[in-house]
C-alpha cells in the first residue's frame, strides 16, 4: 500500500445527509475521504430505514458525486474542517433503458406530422397530421392500426383520457372529436363551438373524475371550453382573454391554467369558470405551460413499475391516483411554469401567489417547449435558439445549457424514471441526454426533414417522433 493511499484513508470528514428540502437524516458521521458511491446509498438507506431496493443520487454544493467524495470535493470551494452536507436525492425505483435506434419507420399521412403521443398506459399510439386524418399505431407489431377520418382540416392537437379509454383531436376549423382507439371509431358526435382553430386540449384529472367525461380545449379565439365527451355538448364557456390562448392546462387541485398572447397566463376554477388570478410579467407571446403534476396526472392510476393497471376497480384506482397526486404535491404544491417569446420563463406557485417565484433568463431566442421531469425535479426548456436550458424546479436556478443541435429545438420529452430526456428539433435530428451526466449520450439520425412532435411512453419501452417528412418512427434500446 502506498503512502497516498494510506493518507486518504486515514483523512475524514465530518457529514451529514440532508434531503432537497433541508431535512437532515440521522447525526453527524465521520466518513472517510475515499467513501464510495455503493457506500454513501448504503448508508443513507440505513439513516432512512429503506428495506425495499432504492437509488439515490448525491450532491456536494450541488455538484453530483458520481465517483468518490474525495473525487467531488476537487471541484468544490467547501471548508473541509467544518460539517459536509450531502445532499441525497431519492431515484424511481425501475430504470429506463436509452433508445439507441429505430426499429420501425411507419409512412401514412400524407402530410406533416403534428403530434404524436402514446396512451398512459403505453399500450396504444396516435398521431395527428395536416393531412386531417388521426392514425392508430400498434406498438408491438409497429404496424397501422386505424386511419381515423372525420376532420375537414389540419389536426392540430390529440390527448389522451387518462384512463387511456379514448383519444380527442382537435383541428384547424374548431371541430373537437373523441375516438375509441380499440375500433378507431367516432364516439359521438363531433363538438362545435370554437369559432377559430383549436390549440391545446387538456382532460379532467382521473383522481378528479375517473369516468373521464371533461375535456377543456382552448382556441385562436381566446376561448377556453368545457366539454362532457359522453354528451358531446359544452358544459362551460372561459373568457377574459383579449387574444389567442396557446395552451390549457387542467390542474390537479381543481384549477385550470391557460397562457395567451394577450402576455399573460390565468388561473381559473375548473368548476364554474370563475377568474382566481391572473400571472403578469411576460412582456411577449407565452407559448407554453408545464405543470410539476403532469406526469402523474397524465399516467392516472396507471403504474409503470408493475405494468398494468394496480387497481381493478374506478373507486380504488381513484383513491390510488390521489394518493400519488397528493404525495407528488406535498413539498411544493402545484408549480407552473410558463415559456414566452420573450425569450424567458417565469416559475409559479399559482395557487398561492400572483408574483412569480424566479424569472429564468439566459435563451437567445423564444422558448418553444417546457417540461418538468417526472419526478418534478428538473425543468427543461426548448428554445429556437438551438439550445436546451436545464433549471431546479423548486428554486428556479440554471443548472446547464445542452448544446448540438444546429437547427431551432421544437420539443423534449422525458423518460418516466427522469434520467433520460429526448430532444426533437428542425435540423431532422432527435438527441437523447443524460440527465445524470447532463450531457448528449447519443445522436438518433433518421428523419428526412424537421421533427414537430416528440413523446416517450410511460412504461419507458420507447420513444415516438414525427414531422415534415410525413413519416412516423419508433425508437428503442
């Protein structure tokens, strides 16, 4: 044994394991300058009194320890003679594996593709194209399924029930329909009333309502309505928007959440349309909306751990979905944050407070797409400034700007284990990033034009990716 190695193992620090939100788990220790990553996970489960297998990552001065603490300390500016924390960040249990290439390129439309977006529960596949047609896919033969005609103009938006019983499209004339993605049949009538083309569509929360009847849909004609989808008629008309309102948002606290062009983002109550408040401070366009809850509310009471759903009954499963809902909201609440033209972002806790929590600036050019991480933890914005801007969601702080795509950067998406991000942009290329590593793990060639829509399913299986092309492509490990 040489002369170092005897030195670092006889150097000590004294730490302690503190939690994101400032909670200190169990006393000081002295631990060793060389302890290890297997070895700090194994003493935090035992701090915690975690039996069932868990990951953790680790943090030093919001450097992540990836190797040994004598290996992050290099990089830190921290007094060694006074108490370490380290901070420990619980991981989801499964991991999800990258994808590395496609295995299926799916022609159809016969124009672009707009949208593309897999049920919650990872068994079904849609997509939305200019060429007024919305599409099944099955996902394990990779083949069409049903080639659904009803609309009379581009369809602009589908999403989702999130009981994954059924798919509503929205187009350019207005029309909203609803689809059974078993048959591909129309279910009810087609719902008319927006005045101009469709934007955004959002479903009422399943631990809300588990027969997954609302739907809100917003419109060029600064609208926003409430549909009973058994009914096919509107339940409640939103107005007070003076321009085109880009997206909507249905929350899980009973909140609906809508930006606009007018420059502003209103917070409305899902019951009788009434105005809570109204979120100031963009001084252009607002282009998008993520909320800290949409993956949860997203997968219902779907559980990608165990694939299927874990409850066999509506009451059950909706008390199942509530109680994730709730445990994903204790810390923090709802946040929302919102991505403009004006090349920022503001973070909100709409809830609670009008005045924005952070400003998030630093994009050159406007911000197209925003998500939170599943586990809530990470932003992520998409700007035509060709980068992809990473931020802590609980304080709003950068982390790191991703950098190699060469064209305007349309959409990310996230994989359900939050380690993994894709990224789809004008240059035809889809980039998949370590978000552990925070860099590019690897470069996903294929498209022959640029790349509109982008969407990982939730059992983290495969990522979906269609544009300009007109062509559907399904990647996986």
């Amino acid at each position: 044994m040489d002369l170092e190695t005897m030195v670092a193992q006889t150097k000590r620090l004294l730490c302690r394991f503190v939690s994101e939100s400032g909670e200190v788990a169990g006393d000081m220790m002295d631990l060793p300058i060389n302890c290890t990553l297997p070895e700090m996970t194994m003493i935090c489960k035992m701090l915690l009194k975690q039996e069932e297998p868990c990951s953790y990552l680790f943090f030093v001065d919001d450097k992540l320890i990836t190797d040994t603490l004598e290996r992050v300390l290099e990089g830190v500016n921290l007094n060694t003679e006074g108490v370490i924390d380290i901070v420990y960040q619980q991981q989801a249990v499964f991991r999800v594996r990258p994808v590395t290439r496609c295995t299926s390129s799916m022609p159809g439309h016969a124009e672009a593709v707009i949208s593309v977006s897999f049920s919650p529960d990872g068994k079904h596949l849609a997509s939305g194209s200019g060429d007024t047609t919305v599409r099944f896919w099955d996902v394990y033969t990779q083949t069409p399924n049903h080639t659904c005609k009803g609309h009379k103009n581009w369809v602009l938006c589908i999403a989702w029930a999130p009981d994954s019983s059924k798919l509503a499209s929205a187009c350019k004339d207005g029309r909203v329909i609803i689809w059974d993605p078993v048959t591909g049949e129309q279910k009810g009538n087609t719902m008319v009333g927006h005045k101009q083309w469709v934007t955004s569509l959002s479903w009422e929360p399943y631990h809300k309502n588990p027969d997954c009847r609302l739907l809100a849909s917003s419109s060029k004609d600064g609208d926003v309505k409430i549909w009973d989808t058994v009914l096919c008629s509107t339940i409640l008309t939103i107005s007070g928007h003076t321009k085109s309102v880009t997206v909507v948002k249905w929350g899980g606290n009973g909140l609906i959440y809508t930006a606009s062009q007018d420059r502003t983002v209103k917070v409305w109550r899902a019951t009788d349309g009434v105005l809570c408040r109204t979120l100031e401070g963009h001084a252009h366009w607002v282009n998008t909306l993520a909320l800290s809850t949409d993956y949860i509310l997203r997968i219902g009471a779907f559980d990608p751990v165990k694939d299927s759903n874990s409850c066999p009954n509506k009451k059950r499963s909706q008390e199942y979905a509530l109680a994730r809902f709730n445990k994903v909201v204790e810390p923090f609440g709802e946040r929302l944050v919102s991505g403009s033209d004006d090349f920022t972002l503001f973070l909100w806790d709409p809830e609670r407070d009008k005045k924005p929590l952070a400003r998030l600036l630093g994009h050159q050019q406007l911000v197209n797409d925003v998500k939170f991480s599943p586990d809530g933890r990470i932003i992520a914005s998409a700007s035509f400034d060709k980068s992809i801007r990473l931020w802590e969601s609980k304080t709003g702080k950068f982390i790191r700007t991703l950098r190699g795509h060469v064209q305007p950067v349309y959409m990310v998406a996230f994989s359900a284990d939050s380690r993994l991000m894709v990224s789809g942009s004008a240059d035809s290329t889809l980039k998949l990033w370590n978000l552990q590593k925070r860099e590019l793990e690897i470069d996903l060639p294929g498209h022959a034009d640029e790349i509109y829509a982008v969407d990982w399913s939730t059992d983290g299986l495969r990522v979906a990716s269609g544009g300009k092309d007109k062509v559907l492509r399904l990647w996986q490990n």
